[in-house]
C-alpha cells in the first residue's frame, strides 16, 4: 500500500489562520467543544447523591426490620392516628356539665354513697376454689423422708441382663446348626476346644523342629545327617499346612 504524503500548511497560511490545537479548529468550524471536566464532576454530585439516598434508606429499612415484627410491618400505629386527628369545630357540644353544687360550705356528707359490703353468700364456684387451695399441700414443706430413695439408679435391670444373655446362646446355637447343615457328607464339625487344643500342639511341634534344624551341623558330611535334614524339612512343610488348616473357624472331620 503505497502512502500519500500529507499535505503541510505553508507559512503563509499558518500566519492568516494560526491553529489553536484540537478546540480552536472546532471553534473555526463552529462547533462548541465539549466541557468533559464539567459533564464528569455532574457525573460524580449525581452519583454521590443517589448513593446517600440509597444508603439512607437502606438504614431506616435496616432500623424498622430491627424494631418492628415481621407481622407488623406496614400496620399504621392508632396512636398516632389518634394523636393527629383533625379536630372539630363541634368538639365543646359534647363536653359534660360541670356541676358546682359541690361546692356549697354547707354540703351534707350524709348523702353520699358508700359501696356495699361484699354477700356474705359464696357461690359454689368460689367455694370450690377455696377448698382447693386449702387441700392443696404445699411442696417446699414436704418432709425429706417422703422422697423414695433408689439405690439401684442406674443400673441395668438383672431380668434384662438376663435375658440379653439368652438371646446370645440362642444366636450361638442357631450359628452351630448351620454350620452343621453345611458339613459335607460323611464328615462332621470338629469341636471349638478340639480345634484350639490341636492347633496348640501343632504350634509346639513347629517349634521343636525348628530347634533341631538349628542344633544341625552347618557342613552336613554324613549321608545320615543329610537325610535327616530333608525328612525335618518335610514335616515342617506338613506342619505348617496343619496349622493354616485348623486356624480355619470351622474344621471338618471324617465321621
């Protein structure tokens, strides 16, 4: 893209019409340049303002929804209401008389009239009342001997100890009857305490053995200590399967 050289003022013209930046050329146009330093700072009272209003009345929402229920909100106060009632040119047409006899020196006491004595006849509700609360003990005079005392607070009842401890025999007995169910034909459940007792002896044997490896002789040269070497090893072999079988949880038998 080939670019056009612009074109320079001359001296001549400079000095006819000297420029005055962006806003005398604007002016020589006629146009008014933009006072964007006055449009801001309206800009910014304008805001300002609106943010005070809003902030004000976010506060009086703020203080009414602390003082005033939720139920009550809107609800025009009647005492305000009455206070700042119009009033009425009529108002003195309904004021009472005042009566001035009393105001006589020689007033007579004699006529004035005193409340009458409460009947000496109760009704029946006001004597029920009465027996009530005089039949009523009272609590804070009750002796310290009336209160029971429980020396077993706290304690599970025996009946339900009891009673936990059969249904733990029961569960333990139906356990065993299955696994009965499940032996294979012609084999049978080896006993709890049988399993244990075997599987200790085994144990035992496992440790002997490997006492007797130990006391061998590092350089075997006799034919006779090699063997017995090799037949040690295969029992320790067959006493370890032992074991892995009778540390099963249940163990079959032949019948």
């Amino acid at each position: 893209m080939i670019q056009r050289p612009r074109a320079r003022k001359t001296e001549v013209a400079s000095l006819i019409a000297p420029s005055d930046g962006y806003r005398g050329t604007l002016a020589r146009k006629g146009k008014k340049p933009i006072n964007h330093i006055k449009q801001n700072s309206k800009k910014l009272v304008e805001t300002q303002r609106q943010y005070k209003l809003k902030e004000k009345a976010g506060a009086e929402a703020k203080k009414q929804k602390k003082t005033v229920l939720k139920q009550f909100r809107g609800v025009s106060s009647r005492v305000y209401s009455y206070q700042h009632r119009p009033q009425t040119c009529h108002a003195d047409r309904f004021a009472e008389p005042v009566d001035h006899s009393l105001d006589d020196e020689n007033f007579n006491t004699d006529n004035i009239g005193f409340p009458e004595a409460p009947s000496k006849h109760m009704t029946i509700i006001q004597k029920n009342i009465l027996k009530a609360c005089e039949k009523k003990p009272a609590e804070e005079h009750r002796p310290q001997s009336a209160i029971p005392e429980y020396k077993s607070q706290g304690k599970v009842p025996s009946y339900l100890v009891k009673r936990k401890q059969e249904w733990k025999d029961e569960e333990e007995h139906k356990q065993k009857v299955a696994e009965l169910k499940k032996a294979p034909p012609g084999t049978k459940l080896l006993p709890e305490a049988e399993r244990l007792e075997t599987l200790s002896q085994l144990e035992n044997s496992k440790l002997e053995m490997i006492n007797t490896l130990e006391t061998l002789p590092i350089s075997l040269r006799t034919m006779a200590l090699r063997n017995k070497k090799i037949e040690l090893e295969n029992k320790l072999k067959e006493t370890d399967a032992a074991i892995k079988l009778f540390s099963r949880k249940n163990v079959y038998v032949a019948a």
